[in-house]
C-alpha cells in the first residue's frame, strides 16, 4: 500500500464472545484494545502485525503475523517514444507516461498546465499512459506533463516533470556541404559531401548525382579518388520515421567539376615594370585560375622562400633582390600540387640622377627674353618632375609654365625674379620612387639689354683692291648671338659675328653696320654706342716692266736690263722682280739684269712694287718674255754673214742677166718693186720692232724664187728676201 492509504486491522476469535484483544507492531504491543484498529498509512507504519484476544484469564494464542508495506507513491515518467521532441507540421508524435510499478494505474495528461482531451488529431491508449498526435501542428505546441492515480483506489500521484514539444512552421531544407569545397577538382583528389539538417535529429538521408540515387545512406558521402566519372551535380535529402515517413526537401546542387590538365599559375608583378629602383615596394601575386584552397610557394633562382601566402612582397628592393622568379601552388587540403608559373626577372637599378640642361643656349638673359631649362631622366620611365629655385618648389603662373609632365620649364618673359640657382628631382608616377636633387644651374638675368660694338681691321681709312679686311661685331655679355649685317643699309648675307671680304674691290666701298640676335629676340644696336665704319676702297697701283738694253747694244754685250716701275704714282718705291711667278732671291731693286748664268733658256719675268705704308704692294706687272742672249748673238751674226754674201750674190747675177739677155714682153717683165727687199723697220705681231731682214726661227729664208717662167730664148728670175728677228 502507499503514503497516505488508511489499513484495517481485525482480530476474530470464532469462539464465543466477550473477548477483548491486545495488538502488537513487530512484538509490542499497541495501546489499541478493539477488535478492529485502523492505520493511516505512513513510512514507519511498515511493520508486521498481529493480536490475541483475551477474556478473563484466558488468553489466546498469538495470531499470524500480517507483514504490512508501506510505499511512497511513485512519480510519473514522462518520455518520448518518438525519437525527435522537434518536429514540423503533419509529423505524428508519442509520448508515454508510465509508473514504477505494476499497479492498474489510469493517467491523466496536461499541456501548459492544462488537461488534454481526446480530438480527431489527439488520442489515448486505453489507460491513458500513451499520448498519440497523429498530425503536429502548432496548436500542439507546449509543456506536456502527466499524472496518475490507482483505478478504485484514493492514490494520485504527484504530477511528472514535463517535456517541451517544438512545432516547426515549415518543413526543414536539406543543407549539402562540400569538403573541400573545390569547384574545380583534378584526378587523384579527395571529396566529401556533407548533408545537413539544421534542426532535429532522427535523420536518414538520400543522396542524388545528377538525379540518380546513390547507395550512400549516411550524412556524408565521400570520393577518396576522384576521377573524370566523378563529375556531376550533387544533391541529398533526408527523411524520418518509421511508420510514418517524414521527408524534407531536396538539398541545393554542387556541380563537381574534373580538370584533367595539371594548372599551371598566373604569377604577375606589381609594379608591372620590367625594371624596379633600389627602395622601391614590389609586390608578386600568385593565382590558379576558376580553382581555390592553394597555399602558395615561392622560388627566387630556383630556392625555395619562407612566404606561402599568393602575395609576396618585398617592402624595399634593394640590388641584391634582383633575380629570377617564379611560384607553384598546393591545395591546402588535397595536397595536390600545381605547375610552376612562367619565370618573371625581377632587375633592380639605382636611381638615377636627374640631368639639368639648358635648352636655351645661354644662362645669363636680358629682360623679357624666354628661358627653357629641362630635366631628364637616364631612362625611359614615366617620370613627372619638380622643379626649384632657391631651395624653393617653382610654381606655375603667367611668366612660368610646365610641359605635361614638368620636364621643361618655361620662363615666358624672363625678369629678375627668375635669377637663381635651378635644380629639379623626379619622381615616377603612380610609384614610390623619388630621385636625389639634381646638380644646378644658376640663370642670370641682367638688368639692360646689352652693348655692342663694331670694330674694323685693319683699321685704316683708305684700303686698296686686293686688300683684305674684317669687320668684327661684338657684344659685351652671354653667348648665343646670331648677327646681322648691313651694307649702306642692305642686308648682306653674312651671319657670323666677322664680316671678312678677303679680296676688296671698288665697289666694297660703303657704310657698314651691325645687329645682334638671338631666340625670339632682336638686340639692335644702339645708335650712341655703335655707328657705321665708313670702308673707302681705292684701284691699287700698277707695276711695269720695260726693257733698258738698246737694240744696238746687243752685239755689244751678254746682259739685257730690265727696269720695274709703278705707273701713276709718285710715291717712293722699293722693287721684288719675280723668276717664272717664283720670287727672286735678291735685295729689292728697281733694275734688274738678266744673263746667260741666270737665263740659260727663255723665262718668264715680272716683278711688284713695295713699301712699308698703305698700299703695302702694288699690282704685279704683266710677265716679260727672254731669250738665250749668247746664242741669238751668234745667230744673228750668222743671218746677217749670209744676207750679206747673198746680196752680192743677187747684184752680180741681176748685171749679167741684165747684159747677156734680150728684152722680154711686157708681161713677162719682173716687177722691179719686189727684186730688192725693203730695209725699212716694222714691228711683228706683238708691237716689238722687227730691224731689216727679218729671219724666222734660227735660220733665214733668202733667194726664195718667186716665180719662173721659161720662154723660148731666156728665163726669168725673180728672187723675195724676208729676213725675220725679233728681240726681247
């Protein structure tokens, strides 16, 4: 019996009557002396119990001892048949109430304290110990307890501890997880699939390539070796219960795919340059493309570095970092590994220093003239450059301007201002590399224009043709000058800062002026600085040679005399006489004397006058021809013995020709004009005077016959002498 029942205890004697009874609780005795004692059952009332009836002095036997036990009341246990307490709509649930013993109990059940009745979705076994929901729903939702109490009997027990029932308001999905989670797989790599329900438990699972039921009925489906077969779309499903089947819905698809062909990565630089500068960031990325889950490795020369991240950086280049290189990659979970990328040279310069020029010609202006300085870089990188000026960053404005890149400055309309020293620095664009302060260089600007003078050498007033002369313009300051001239105000064609006419003439004869320029600005001359150099230009004398020997000293003497002078002047003159245009080795003189030492054969004779003021020469004299004096001596004596006897000759000849012969016709008579030749003089072809009997060359043509006319009786001869000489 349990807690709380109440027991009746009757001792009987079947004999007579008038007994009175004595009760004993595990042998002692109980104050209780009726036949009938009743026990409000507690723990300690657990005992055997027994009596005697007594009456008079007669005392009965000791009855059978009745051993009574005393319970606690059980408490309900309450739990799940279904395996799940979480479930979703139309899912069936059981739980079952039950107690620690065997007794008839009949149970009575509650949700958040309220008792449940018997529905169309609710029901009982026949003692109420199991709960049966055919069809969840969130109305079922709640605290469920249950209590009991014996069927004819006053025992309740006390109430269960409760189980909570979670009702779902949709049925779950199906999560499908893949390990590694490689889109792109290669041929030996492993696999796996993971299905996941986020709620619940009790799952069985269903999985699906490409709409075919697999075998696997596991949460994970694995493929240790993957292969070209192995590609497909993935899916799975999972499902509970038992009687009752409850599934959820399909999982999202994984398309596996299988690259046959081993990657090969794409390694790039940043900056993408071929060459990098000492201190300069370069950084290297590593990719495998439409793949992940690679852990990179990096080789320099071939030696494998510490860094295994996809990028390697290299915060400062320095020289020692040039080299050659190239990654591969690792699945961080397949082990698999990649090819090696292409090999990319890294090579590291210095710096170079920037190189300041001038590209004006000069460094030292004038007011408003224009300057360009440039700036530039031994290679051809993308440099943008910054210029200075005293230390000063130089800054664009209406005199000062930048080529795009800042390359060149220019000064439009140079002033005082712009004086100083100039330097520039570069630095590449959109990188980290500053070049050092170049060298500098230092623009004068003056505060004039500048003066220029004329000059003439020589200087003299008067120059003669033939004289050489050379006008020199010149300015005081800077370079880069181009020059002007000018002719009785006529531009000459000369641009030289010398204006030399080698050779004058007459018509050289003028006013001559000057003009500097240079870059877009003309520097003209001043008017109270420099004036026109006035050249007078005058014929330059004459020389003259004349022959001093007379005709009838040369079959006196061996010498002949010539004499030099300078026509139309009356100045005092010294004389050099010249051999074959080769000048004579002899004190200057106005005579000169040819003989047969110094003239073997026919020369050549000239000479010029000189002096030691303006004109220093005079034009050299026409050449004077000569002959051997000796031998024409000797032959001229020959050609004179042999006129001589010719003439005899002739007159004897003519009287006996005029004895011994008849009178001729008149036509056949001579012409008394030509029998004697002419000693009258004349001159030859070149106005030399030719003496009588002329001779030709060496010899004489005498007793030249004419003509001959034979008659019947007699002849006719006629004779023409012509004697030929010439001296020079």
């Amino acid at each position: 019996m349990y807690t709380g029942e109440t027991v009746k205890f009757t001792c009987n004697v079947d004999i007579a009557s008038g007994w009175s009874y004595q009760w004993y609780k595990d042998g002692k005795e109980l104050s209780e002396t009726s036949e009938t004692i009743s026990i409000s059952l507690q723990p300690s009332d657990k005992s055997k119990y027994s009596c005697v009836a007594i009456r008079g002095q007669t005392t009965t036997d000791y009855s059978e001892e009745i051993s009574q036990n005393v319970l606690e009341i059980p408490v309900p246990s309450l739990t799940r048949k279904t395996q799940w307490l979480d479930v979703f709509p139309d899912e069936s649930v059981q739980l079952s109430c039950g107690m620690s013993d065997s007794s008839e109990w009949i149970y009575t059940w509650r949700k958040d304290g309220q008792e449940v009745q018997a529905n169309t979705h609710v029901s009982f076994d026949s003692n109420g110990a199991t709960l049966f929901i055919k069809s969840a729903s969130a109305a079922h939702a709640g605290q469920y307890t249950c209590s009991a109490n014996l069927k004819g009997r006053s025992v309740n027990s006390i109430i269960s501890s409760g189980i909570k029932l979670t009702v779902y308001d949709k049925k779950p999905s199906a999560t499908l997880i893949q390990d590694p989670d490689y889109k792109t797989m290669f041929p030996g790599e492993s696999v796996s699939f993971n299905c996941h329900i986020n709620v619940s438990i009790g799952w069985e699972y269903l999985w699906y390539k490409d709409g075919t039921k697999l075998a696997e009925t596991g949460n994970k489906y694995t493929i240790k070796s993957v292969g070209t077969t192995n590609q497909g779309s993935y899916q799975c499903q999972a499902k509970r219960g038992t009687d009752q089947t409850f599934s959820t819905a399909s999982s999202q698809a994984i398309s596996l795919a299988i690259q046959n062909n081993k990657p090969k990565p794409v390694m790039t630089q940043q900056p993408d340059v071929d060459k990098v500068y000492n201190g300069e960031p370069v950084s290297f990325s590593c990719k495998v493309e439409l793949t992940s889950g690679w852990e990179y490795s990096w080789f320099k020369d071939g030696v494998k570095q510490s860094i295994k991240s996809n990028i390697f950086t290299i915060s400062a280049v320095s020289l020692s970092d040039s080299g050659t290189y190239d990654c591969m990659a690792t699945r961080n979970k397949t082990m698999y590994e990649t090819m090696h990328s292409d090999k990319r040279i890294l090579q590291v310069s210095e710096i170079p220093v920037p190189s300041l020029t001038r590209k004006t010609q000069w460094l030292d202006v004038f007011p408003d003239e224009s300057v360009q300085l440039s700036c530039g870089m031994s290679d051809s990188s993308e440099w943008i450059y910054t210029w200075r000026k005293d230390g000063q960053e130089v800054q664009a404005n209406t005199h000062v301007s930048f080529d795009s890149n800042g390359a060149t400055l220019f000064i439009k309309s140079a002033s005082a201002a712009h004086a100083g020293p100039y330097t520039c620095s570069a630095k590449i664009k959109g990188r980290s590399v500053t070049s050092i302060i170049s060298s500098g260089l230092k623009l004068i600007v003056y505060d004039t224009k500048p003066r220029v003078t004329l000059m003439q050498n020589p200087s003299d007033n008067v120059l003669h043709t033939g004289d050489s002369v050379t006008f020199s313009c010149h300015i005081n300051v800077s370079t880069g000058w181009e020059y002007l001239w000018y002719k009785d105000g006529v531009k000459l064609d000369e641009s030289g800062n010398n204006h030399t006419i080698p050779s004058v003439l007459t018509k050289d004869t003028g006013k001559y002026k000057c003009q500097t320029k240079r870059g877009r600005n003309t520097l003209t001359l001043n008017s109270e600085v420099t004036e026109a150099v006035n050249l007078n230009i005058k014929e330059r004398p004459q020389a003259d040679v004349s022959l001093l020997t007379g005709w009838s000293e040369v079959f006196s003497t061996d010498n002949l005399v010539l004499k030099c002078v300078v026509k139309e002047s009356e100045e005092a003159w010294n004389y050099t006489w010249f051999k074959e245009d080769q000048p004579i080795d002899e004190p200057p003189t106005e005579k000169y004397t040819v003989t047969p030492q110094n003239n073997p054969e026919q020369s050549l004779y000239a000479c010029q006058g000189i002096r030691n003021k303006r004109p220093f020469t005079s034009k050299p004299s026409d050449n004077y021809k000569t002959k051997n004096l000796l031998l024409k001596r000797r032959l001229l004596l020959s050609i004179l013995g042999c006129i001589f006897f010719g003439i005899i000759a002739v007159f004897i000849g003519c009287i006996v020709l005029r004895i011994t012969r008849k009178p001729a016709k008149d036509e056949y008579r001579p012409e008394e004009t030509e029998l004697f030749f002419s000693m009258s003089p004349r001159k030859d072809g070149d106005g030399m005077l030719t003496p009588p009997l002329a001779a030709c060359g060496f010899g004489c043509h005498f007793l030249k016959c004419c003509r001959y006319r034979p008659t019947t009786d007699s002849f006719r001869v006629i004779f023409k002498i012509t004697v030929h000489e010439t001296i020079y």
